[in-house]
C-alpha cells in the first residue's frame, strides 16, 4: 500500500528541484590545500604514495598557490620536508629555514589574497621522527617540547603566516603559542588547532611525503588520541578554545564524521576538518585501477565531511577539485 501523500521521490524528480532543495553546499573557497616544500630539490617531485601531489621548490610553490587561488582556493597549510634533521628540530624555527622562506615569499607575492596558514610542528625536524623533545627514557617531554613550539610559531609569524596551525597534540601547546605570539606584539596572528588528533594509520603516505620514519619502530599513541574514544575529543577542543584558538580541527575526518559532528554541537569557532593522506590514496590508488571514479567518490566524501559540520576541509584534492564546483 502507498500512501498518497508519502512520495519523497517528487523532491528528487528532476535537476531543478534537487538543486532547490540541496542541504549541504561544497565551495572551493571551502577548501584548504596542504602543500609541500622541500629542501634540496630544483625542481617539483611527485609523492609516489600521493599521486598528484608534489614536494614543491620555492617558485614552484608559488606557481601552484596562483593555480589554487585561480580556482578559488583561498587558503594553503604549508608544511616544510628538510634536507637535515636534529634531536631537537632545531629547522622549524630557524629563521631562514625553507618554510620560514616560503612564508615570505608567499605573504608577499599574494598578501591578504591567501589565508596562509603553516603547520607547527617538530616531527619533519627530528632525527627520531616525534612530535617533540624526546627524553632518554624514549617518553617525549610535553613542557620542553611547549618552549620549541612557542619559538616555532614566533618563526613562522614573523615571517608572514596568517595563522600558526600546532599539530603535535601537547597539552598546553595552543596557550603556550598565543603567550609567546601576544608577548611579542603578534597578537594578529591566528592559531588553527589541530584539536581532535587521532594516532591514524590513514598518515602513511604523509609521512612519505615529508620523509618521517619514527625511530625504532615507535608510534604517537602517548600523544595523539586513541581512535576507540570519543568523549575526550571535547576535553580537547574545550581546552583549545580556552587557551585561545581561533579554529579547531578534527583529524583525520571520513572516519571520524561521528567526531565531527559532535564536536560542532557544542562549539561557536569554525571547526575544520583534515581529509587526510591515506584517504586520499586509497580513492586515487582505486580510481587508478579503474574501480571506482575517484573524482565523484572525493566530492561525495567532502560533501559528507560538510554534511557532518565541518566549516572548512583540508584535502589533497582542492586544486582538482576545485574547477568542478
Ligand atoms: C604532524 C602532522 C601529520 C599530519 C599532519 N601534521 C603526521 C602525523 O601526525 O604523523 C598528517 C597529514 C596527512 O596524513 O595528510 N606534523
């Protein structure tokens, strides 16, 4: 028996009625593109575990950011590959380090056009691979790391990022950073907090991306959330916004949809969220075998990370992506 008055199917019946009742928009200036740049290299080389993604020179990141703004991407997240590692990750805030360079060069060539946003981290610098400073005992040191933090994010600013984005899950890292920016009269520069950070094997391919091996077979679960929780995702996003952080992030996100959701119930700050490397590579390694059509599969995905409350995403797919909305 069907009713006369149950037929859902009229607001589906053609282009026009679909498009008038359309719940969730997908804009390219939604989008966040990560990008790389690495040292050593004259000209841009692609990640093999990420096609279409490259290690960028100087110039050629550049290039790649006009091509971005062109299609309506408004905003990178730059992260930095060195040719030279240390104990400490002493190249995250030297002063004329790449990303600190790059920075520049992009704040001037672009201006107020870019939201410029870096990742604040140590682990691209350390020879050991963690997030921070690590103790003899192998145990990483939340407060001595928080002092390499505020140094990085006075690195970064000074050298034009708009907003410092921490994604090495300290306690405390998001009021050390603000302390250290506002003391030094940076006061308008933003914090994108990597609030909700799950320990995820969906980073492999990033971590080819930006050479990190973690040392003797270690991992980030003493730091990064484990994926089998939920509640203390808002312990950490309360903490962020209260330390000072103007967006928060939830990382990575198709799996993760639950986290986001919830956690833009209770928020008033953009919430973004990371469609991170793995779920990148496992639409482009199927697509590439011709088993699903990768470009309609990544819209689906992004439009369900908005869908689920998401302000902004950062993927991979923003350059490609971005033409076709
Ligand atoms: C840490 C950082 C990672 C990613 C972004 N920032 C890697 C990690 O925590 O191991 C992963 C991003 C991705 O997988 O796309 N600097």
């Amino acid at each position: 028996m069907v009713f006369p008055q149950s037929r859902p199917r009229r607001l589906r019946a053609t282009a026009a009625v679909r498009s008038l009742v359309s719940e969730t928009t997908l804009r390219s200036s939604d989008l966040i593109a990560p990008l790389f740049v690495a040292e050593g290299i004259d000209q841009p080389r692609e990640i093999p575990s990420l096609p279409g993604v490259f290690q960028h020179t100087v110039s050629s990141l550049l290039h790649e950011t006009q091509k971005l703004l062109e299609v309506g991407v408004r905003a990178v997240m730059l992260f930095g590959v060195p040719l030279t590692k240390d104990q400490t990750g002493s190249g995250a805030w030297a002063p004329d380090g790449l990303v600190q360079q790059s920075l520049s060069a992009l704040r001037q060539e672009f201006g107020d056009e870019l939201v410029l946003m870096s990742d604040l981290c140590l682990d691209e610098y350390t020879d050991h691979g963690h997030c921070g400073v690590v103790r003899d005992d192998g145990s990483v040191d939340n407060d001595a790391t928080l002092r390499l933090y505020a140094r990085t994010a006075l690195a970064q600013a000074r050298a034009g990022a708009t907003m410092v984005a921490p994604s090495g899950m300290m306690d405390g890292q998001v009021g050390a950073i603000r302390e250290a920016l506002d003391a030094e009269g940076l006061s308008e520069v933003g914090i994108v907090a990597y609030s909700v950070k799950y320990a995820s094997a969906l980073y492999g391919p990033f971590r080819d991306a930006v050479n990190v091996a973690i040392a003797d077979g270690g991992d980030r679960r003493s730091y990064q959330q484990d994926f089998h929780n939920i509640h203390d995702a808002r312990r950490e996003v309360l903490l962020d916004i209260d330390e000072g952080a103007d967006m928060v992030m939830v990382k990575p996100a198709v799996t993760y949809l639950d986290v986001i959701a919830k956690v833009r119930e209770f928020v008033d700050v953009p919430v973004l969220a990371y469609h991170v490397s793995g779920e990148y590579a496992m639409i482009q390694a199927a697509a590439r075998q011709g088993w699903i059509d990768g470009q309609a599969v990544a819209l689906e995905q992004l439009v369900a990370v908005r869908r689920a409350g998401a302000t902004a995403v950062l993927t991979y797919f923003a350059g490609e992506l971005a033409p076709l909305l």
